[in-house]
C-alpha cells in the first residue's frame, strides 16, 4: 500500500481515498458480520425472519456509513468531537422525558423509522471527546488535577443519565472506556489508585441506590443455585448449552437448548451460547480468534498514526470494542453478571450494530489520515 505523506490524504480523490483504505479490515469485520447472520438464521429455525433480514439491511446501511466516515477527514472529527457529545447527551436526557419502555427499562427514542438507543452510540461521543480534549494538552499538563475536571464531567454526565435508564452494563463501560482515556491521555498511576480506592469506600452507599433486580442479579452471580428455575435460570441454561456443544458442537441448526427455547434470549445477549452449541469449542474459539484479529488492526494502526488525537481515538474505540466482547462472552460463561450487554457484529440489535460500524470508521478515518499532523487547536501544521 503506497505511503500517504504530510497532510496529502485530506487531497486525495474519492475513488483514490477508497483504494487506499484498509481492506482487509474491512473484509474482517464482514466476515464477522457473516457469522452474525447465521445464527440469527439458526436462532430463527431456518428462516431469515425476523431477525436476520433486518439485521443484514441494518449492516450493508451500516458498512456505508462506515466507508463514509472513514473518508471524512480526521481533523473534522476532532472539530466535531465536543458538538457531537452535546447532541448525545442531549438524546440521553430525551430519553428521561419521552424514551419508550421495554424489558423493564426506558432507553429507547422513537425515530419512526427505527428504535435509537442513545447510550451505545454514547460509548463513541465519550471516546471522541475525550481524544479531542487530551489532544489539547501537553503529557505534562495531561496529569494535573486541575486539568482532570473537565473529561471527569465528560464520563460522568452521561454514567448518570444511563443509571436512571437504568442500564448498569452500560454505565459500567462507559466508566471503564473512559478510565482507559485517561490512562492513554495521560493520568497519573496514583490518581487511579485514589479513584480506586474511593469507588471500593463508597460500594456500601452504592449498594442502597441499586434497584431490587440489580442486586438479584449479583446474588445469582454468586449463587445461581439457589433459585434454578427464577432468577437463576438464564445463567444455568446458559451453561448448560455450552457444555453440551463439546469441542464440534452438536451442528447447524441442530443445537437442543437452544432450538427447545431452554436458551432465553439466543437472538441478543446469549448468541455466543448458541454458537458454542451447535459449533462446539472451536467455533466458539474461531469467533473469538475473529475479534482477536479486530483488535489487533485497532492496536496496529493506534501505533502507526502521527497525530496523537487518531491515538487516543484510535486506542480508544479498540478498548470499548474489546469491552464489548469481553463482558459478552465472560457474562454467558458465569464469569461476570448478567448486565445485558450485546456481542458486538453478531447480536441482534440496530443502534450497536450502527455504533460498532461507525466506531470501525473512526479507526479507518485515523488509518487514511494517519501522517496527517494536527496541531493543538485542530488544523494542519
């Protein structure tokens, strides 16, 4: 691939700045994609309806929206990261006045034409914001307590207004996202430590504001025993079915738990269950070594990019991609509580499949601009 240098990606031509995108990322995350369709195929007992079909008009949307963010240039992204934050935080708290409920919780705008959750798309305006405002500091400067006010209210704003969906899994990766844009923008190893140890003090308050259900799902955590048929029952089924998948599984649309509905939830939360079924442990493996690639060319071109906003945006958007991955899968083994959070490119669902895609390309934007200088204020050198 030739060497874009200096600022002459941003004066490339459309048909030039798509030769020069990464095509074998993007020939991974369809291949990922692909995976998606046949379980949601399976799930739906060999039919493409309900959910396969949406999902595959929802990806080759997506895939568009992807290819033209990547092509847009990094520095209006910089420019844009502050207004596009305020535009979700101002879904967010729409979401308190006029949101739509389903399964309990109120996280739902009603577009119409489609059901927009504004807390996933929120994990990106946060990885955004961040990148923009730790770009405009010095290393030095980046660590001082004074400076850290700011990107605090950032991560905070939007963890309060997603509790009161309430949606705890996703406040927990939007803490966790912005945690690792403050170690990568510059924060002190003490300031973490300190947070640390004052989030384990306050645990005990925390624990008087979480809702009945919340702290039912820590106790079958720890415990799912104790109640098999309630509130223990998706975990147990769920292991019950990666158990009984073996090292091949028991074969396409063949998986029992699953296809006799013990699986609740098999088209969303719990797909990995019915893929480790019905393709055993290496196909549970396979799609993992998948996202493993993924993150890989996230880590890659993270370090290949000059401009330490692309960076931080860079880094960024591969850790919240590996935190959904990781929560998914450990929370179907038993690992971590149930807390509802999407495999991403394979669960089914609108709003995460558009934000995973959109993520994708901002790190293909930070790949096509990655010799583009920019300087403190946003512009060229």
């Amino acid at each position: 691939m030739a060497r874009l240098s200096g600022t002459t990606a941003t004066k490339l031509t459309f048909r030039q700045k798509l030769l020069h995108l990464n095509w074998e990322f993007v020939l991974l995350i369809i291949l990922t994609a692909s995976i998606g369709f046949a379980m949601l195929f399976s799930a739906a007992n060999g039919d493409f309806d309900p959910w396969a079909s949406r999902q595959l008009m929802r990806f080759a949307v997506g895939v568009l929206l992807m290819l033209a963010v990547a092509m847009t240039d990094i520095r209006i992204w910089l420019r844009a990261a502050f207004p596009i934050y305020g535009v979700c935080l101002g879904l967010l708290a729409a979401v308190e006045l006029m949101g739509s409920i389903g399964m309990g919780a109120q996280r739902w705008l009603d577009l119409g034409f489609f059901q927009l959750q504004p807390s996933e798309v929120m994990k990106v305006a946060v990885v955004l914001a961040l990148a923009r405002y730790f770009h405009g500091l010095d290393s030095e400067d980046a660590g001082r307590l004074t400076n850290l006010a700011i990107p605090i209210i950032l991560v905070a704003a939007p963890m309060a207004l997603v509790l009161r969906q309430p949606d705890l899994g996703t406040a927990g990766v939007v803490a966790m996202v912005g945690a690792a844009m403050f170690w990568l923008g510059g924060a002190r190893l003490w300031q973490f430590a300190t947070v640390a140890a004052a989030a384990a003090a306050a645990v005990p308050i925390g624990w008087q504001f979480l809702h009945s259900y919340q702290k039912q799902r820590i106790f079958t955590f720890l415990n799912p025993e104790t109640d098999p048929l309630g509130s223990g029952y998706h975990i147990l089924q769920s292991k019950i079915a990666l158990g009984s998948g073996g090292l091949f599984g028991k074969g396409f649309l063949a998986g029992t738990q699953s296809h006799l509905n013990f699986l609740p939830e098999k088209q969303t939360d719990f797909i990995f269950t019915m893929l480790a079924e019905e393709f055993g442990l290496v196909g549970g493996t396979g799609l993992i070594a998948l996202y493993g690639l993924l993150i890989a060319y996230g880590i890659y071109i993270a370090f290949r990019v000059r401009s330490h906003f692309a960076r931080l945006l860079a880094m960024g958007l591969t850790v919240n991609f590996f935190l959904y991955v990781f929560i998914n899968i450990a929370m179907v083994m038993g690992i971590l509580p149930v807390v509802g959070v999407p495999l991403p490119l394979i669960s089914y669902g609108g709003t995460a499949m558009l934000t995973v895609l959109i993520g994708f390309g901002l790190i293909m934007s930070c790949w096509l601009h990655r010799d583009t200088y920019i300087n403190k204020r946003g512009g060229a050198a």
